[in-house]
C-alpha cells in the first residue's frame, strides 16, 4: 500500500480535514510530502504536510477501520497501529516503508503485528 492508498482507504472510512468551518472539502491525491483537498464550493486546493496527516488521530481511527474491514488488519485497534507507525519511524523506517507492509496481497498480512517493528 502506497501513502496515497492508505490516506484513500481512510477517506472512504470518513477521515476529512476541518480546516475551514463550514467548507466541504474532498480529497484530492497524495505523494510523500503534500495531501491535497479540493474546496467543493470554488474548487481551490488546499496542501497540508503528510505529517499533519500523520498525527492526526482521525486518520488512524479511519484506517483502521479500513483495514478491518478488508480482513487485513484483525485488531481494529486504531492507537496499537499508529503507535506500530511511531515505533517504525523509531526504528529508522520510512512512512512508505511502513505502508508498504500493509496490503491485501501480503502474505505476512496477519503477522503485521510482528513484523513491522523488528
């Protein structure tokens, strides 16, 4: 799974920003550096650091359910995978690296608890 698929399989769960109170925003696409949501009511972006994402506890909340739901991630304990993330990045991986784990096509897919941080 890419960043932008895991930021997508969130936004399906739910995940928005609330940056300005009121707009409607829709999520545009992602690389590793910039989010991007599109306003509905002018169509003007808005770019936020995938970090901002990152830390944003809705996001894992989102994801989670995501992969719950596609049988990849059994828990659905949302703080126990994002503090997988944090424990990852301690350990000198990379947000694409971490992502890449996380896929319905792994094999390791149900050992995901084991092997992201070792």
């Amino acid at each position: 799974m890419t960043i932008n698929e895991a930021i997508t399989n969130a936004v399906k769960e739910g995940y928005r920003v609330s940056i300005f109170k009121g707009v409607e925003m829709y999520y545009s696409g992602a690389n590793t550096e910039w989010v991007v949501w599109t306003r509905q009511d002018n169509d003007s972006s808005f770019m936020r650091r995938v970090e901002e994402t990152f830390i944003d506890p809705t996001f894992w909340q989102a994801l989670t359910r995501a992969l719950y739901r596609a049988d990849i991630y059994p828990s659905g304990d949302w703080k126990s995978l994002w503090h997988q993330f944090i424990d990852s990045l301690i350990n000198g991986k990379t947000p694409e690296l971490f992502f890449k784990h996380i896929s319905p096509h792994s094999r390791r897919r149900r050992r995901l608890l084991l092997t992201l941080n070792q």
